[in-house]
C-alpha cells in the first residue's frame, strides 16, 4: 500500500487465521472497515504451503482438557469438527473450489514403536465421545492407506482435505467481495503499542482502532511472542499423478493420513491422483528469522522422499515431480495462541497453530472478530483466551538446543523404523520436542 490509511481494524497477515477474520467481521457487522497487510501474496506463507488437512482438535482433546478442563475441552472440540464441514459449507456457497472431500483421518503406525500412540486420547474420549474415534483391525487400515507398512491404527470420521492454496485465494476473493481492503505486496516494518495503534508498511500506513496480528510464524520476530513460539519446517513432495495405481492399491476413500512419528509424517491423495507426502519439523529458524531454506530444501526433499518410499516401497519408481516447503510456528502444547499482546485491548493476536491450521483457523477468526466487536458468546469467551504457557527458552540456547533435540529425534526414528532400539540418551532428548498435531 501507499500513503496514509485508516480502519476500524487492521489485520497483519493474509494467510487463513486474517482472511478468516476478516470474513467473520464482515459476516457479523458489515459496516467494520476492514484493512488486510500481506508482505507477499494472500496464502503465500503456510497457508497455501500444507498438507490440506482439515482437522478438528480431537487429537488434542488431551492438551485442551488441560487448560481448560472437561467440559470446555469437549465442547472446543465439537466447535472444530463442525468448524471442518462449515468450511465446506462456505467453499459451496462462495464457489470456492478449493478440491474439498471430507474423507476423514487415518492416525497410524508404521513401526511397532508406534503402535498405541492414540491410546491415550482414544480411552480419554471413550468417556465422553465414544463416537469419536473408530478403532479398525490392521489389515482394515493397511487396506485404507493402500499399504501394508501400516501396522495400526484409528479412524476419525468428521476430518477432510482441500487444495490449500485455492482455500486461500478463494476466500481473499469473498473478503474483497464483502468490502475488506486487502493489501499484498505490503510487508510490515513495525506498530505502535498505544491506542490507536499505527502500522508502518515499506510504503504507507494504517491506522486503526484495533490491530490483528495473524502472520504465523513471522509473528515470532515480535518481542511479546518471540518467546513463546519455536519456527520450524513443514517440508512436501509430490508424486507424478497415479490415479490408476491408488485404485489398485485401495487409496481410493479421500483419507488423509498421519503416523505417530514425534516428527510426524502427513499424507494424502490430490484431485489429480498425485500423493502429496510431508514431514515437519527438519528445519529450525532462529528466533523470528526465517531463512530462505524455509521455502525449498533439496536435501530435506530427499528425506521426505525417503519416509515416502518407506511408507509406499511399492512406488519408488514414482517420479516425484514437485518439491516445496514452508514456516510452522510451534507453541509449547500444539495448540494456538490466541490474546491481547502484552494485555493491551486494542492489540490482538492470534498464532501458535502447530500444523493444524486449516480448520481450526476458522474458529480462531471467529473467536478473534467476537473480541474485536466485543460479543458475548462462546467465540467472544474463548476459554483458551490469553492463557499463560511456559516459555521457550530465550535465542541462542534455544535454537541450539532445539537442534539437540531434533538430532536425537531423527536418530531415535531412525533405529525405530530399522527396528533397532534407540539410545536411551536420544529417547530422553526426545521428550523435551514441542507438541504437534497428535497428543501421544
């Protein structure tokens, strides 16, 4: 943008968690002037780099019971797996054909380490939602996930996939329909903290009466957050299409699959019969600066490759025809951050998604639009609103230490996988990982 502006709300990030805001606050009260800062183009960050799964929380019912007991962990959950067809619902309504199927979630093994991970979350909601998670035989999974290396596993019905990147530039197209002010190219050079607050672009500013930050993972160069926040790498291949070989292995039931790695593989069939294959965690950002090898790795490429032929040896004659990467930004138990920075009213910010954004950002952007318009309901109580988490330690310790980590989890998977038993040093490390999709 150019030149001086003003807004009732400013949103710093055009990735799903500010598009989705922004939606929301259009939705809600039509006549909020609403401004959108993107540094590059709208889902050009993580949003329009993942795996397209659409998760609920249920795999965090662990965590979210935690922090906010029984009842509210529950009905957070419900509010997420109905975030999932709800996003459906808006895809039909707008046109937005971002390749929705909601083929639901295979959460697997495919080591004997593995095997039970979900034990814990699965007897947990036995109690109070058995419906939940389906437990299947090992060749029922092997049979869904086309391949016998899967050794274990559940079934969690009310998941989906979506071509990420359509998602995102379909809704930037709603939001501009309904009148939001969306400004690409427009990278933040910093805020002021009092009311109102001003944010400074390369070229221009906004002034607003209350500022959103949602830039994910670049939300961790902020002093507030920096510490409570780790960047990592979400690193994917894909396959050349195979439409004819999914259909003789059995892929063929839309079904998006994770293992239990600590450094989790995700994966899953596209429109065009590709498998779209990644694995998070490889590489480790400094403090909030996030390096070009964020974008693309050959050499993390090869080891995505690699987990592949693990999972599906029968494909690596497959040419896999495309390579890519992109920032997560990690909190401490996997689950987003979502406040006031620094407890200032007119500052919001919601961060921390973990590798699973796609759907639970559409309830964050509501929880989020209900502060800013101050309602009162659930959204605008959020239980998880401004809970205190234990800090990451500060940079450089941090960034040497989380390499520590990592080592000891790569080798302690490997062994795994090789069906040795890891070192009990490397086992030990591994427990200090941050939390991810899975609660294990």
């Amino acid at each position: 943008m150019r030149g001086a502006a003003q807004a009732d709300v400013c949103v710093v990030g055009g990735g799903y968690v500010g598009l989705w805001t922004a939606y929301w606050l259009k939705e809600w009260q039509p006549s909020t002037d609403v401004v959108v800062l993107e540094q590059d183009l709208c889902g050009s960050g993580a949003s329009g780099r993942n795996g397209g799964f659409v998760l609920s929380w249920w795999a965090k019912y662990l965590s979210l019971r935690r922090s906010a007991g029984k009842q509210e962990a529950l009905r957070a959950c419900r509010e997420s797996e109905a975030a999932v067809r709800e996003l459906g619902a808006i895809c039909s309504a707008h046109g937005i054909d971002a390749h929705y199927v909601p083929g639901g979630w295979l959460w697997t093994a495919r080591t004997e380490s593995q095997r039970g991970a979900w034990e814990g979350t699965v007897r947990a909601l036995e109690e109070v939602a058995p419906e939940v998670f389906q437990r299947l035989e090992p060749e029922e999974v092997a049979r869904r996930a086309g391949s016998p290396q899967h050794l274990a596993g559940v079934f969690e019905a009310s998941a989906a996939t979506v071509q990420p990147a359509l998602l995102a530039r379909g809704l930037r197209r709603v939001c501009l329909e309904r009148g939001v002010r969306i400004h690409e190219g427009s990278r933040v050079r910093g805020f002021t903290r009092e009311p109102p607050p001003t944010v400074e672009t390369d070229q221009g500013s906004v002034r607003a009466r209350v500022l959103v930050i949602a830039a994910n993972a670049w939300s961790a160069a902020i002093r507030e957050l920096r510490r409570s926040l780790i960047v990592v790498s979400s690193d994917m291949v894909a396959t050349a299409p195979i439409p004819d070989r999914l259909f003789a292995m059995g892929w063929t039931g839309g079904e998006c699959i994770t293992d239990s790695q600590l450094m989790i593989d995700y994966y899953r069939t596209t429109r065009e019969g590709r498998i779209a294959f990644g694995k998070g965690g490889w590489g480790i950002a400094l403090g909030g600066r996030i390096p070009p090898s964020f974008d693309r790795s050959l050499r993390r490429a090869e080891g995505v490759t690699a987990d592949l032929h693990h999972a599906y040896p029968r494909l690596r004659d497959v040419p896999v025809e495309f390579d890519w990467s992109g920032p997560i930004d990690r909190s401490p138990d996997g689950l987003p951050l979502l406040g006031y920075l620094g407890g200032r009213r007119h500052i919001l910010y919601g961060v921390g998604w973990s590798g699973n954004g796609v759907g639970p950002s559409l309830l964050g952007g509501k929880v989020l639009a209900a502060r800013v318009l101050q309602r009162d309901d659930w959204y605008g109580a959020f239980p998880l609103w401004d809970r205190r988490m234990p800090l990451f330690p500060p940079e450089p310790v941090r960034y040497v230490g989380a390499h520590l980590v990592r080592e000891a989890v790569r080798r302690k998977e490997r062994a795994e996988a090789a069906g040795r038993n890891p070192s009990p040093i490397y086992r030990w490390l591994s427990r200090f990982v941050p939390a991810g999709v899975e609660d294990h």
